[in-house]
C-alpha cells in the first residue's frame, strides 16, 4: 500500500487493515501502520479502551461493545464486526454471496 492512499489531512485517522494473510494492522494517527497485530479481538475509537477491557472482563466481543457504548458518549450503533479466522473469510466475494444467501434463506449448511 502505497503511502498516498491516505490524505494526510486525517491526522486522528483510527483504522484496521485486514489482510488476506489474517494479519492486521493499525493506522493511528499516522499514514504508517503499525503490526502486524497479535490477539484475537481489536477495537478502535473512542471506547477502544472500554470495549478491550470488557471482552477481557467478560469474553464475548459483543457484549463489550454494548459495554463500551455505555460508558463512552462518543460511541454507537452501528456496530461493524469482522471475523477473520473462520473457514469462509477469504473466500472470492462470489462465493461469500452465495454462502450468505444460504445463511440467510436457510437454505442448507454451508461449509
């Protein structure tokens, strides 16, 4: 990645970058990312903090994010989650699509 696609006008940037590797890194106020990560939950914002300490607390990402939505003013829906180590998350977006569908529909069990 280049260092041009991001305006340097963004100096309180916060961003994750997901690799199809499963690596992840952090963009924090900088053009240059930081990582690759280790762990299996990230958080940004304003309740990063909060949201960290109670997946710590508790273990169940979700709940901490409801968590940190409560603590902090500057924090709420919509919550946007990734997974990235599961056995459909690199797969081609076509294929995703179709895994969704059959999801959603109840259409069967994907694999």
């Amino acid at each position: 990645m280049s260092k041009e696609a991001f305006d340097p006008s963004f100096s309180d940037l916060q961003a994750l970058l997901a690799k199809r590797d499963n690596s992840v890194y952090l963009f924090a106020g900088s053009r240059s990312p930081s990582g690759p990560l280790v762990g299996d939950f990230f958080a940004i914002g304003s309740g990063a903090e909060y949201a960290l300490g109670a997946y710590k607390a508790c273990g169940d990402p979700f709940r901490a994010v409801e968590a940190d939505i409560e603590c902090d003013p500057f924090c709420g829906p919509p919550i946007v989650s990734m997974q990235l180590r599961t056995p459909d998350a690199n797969q081609p977006p076509t294929i995703r699509r179709a895994i969704r569908l059959l999801r959603n529909f109840g259409g069967g069990t994907a694999t």
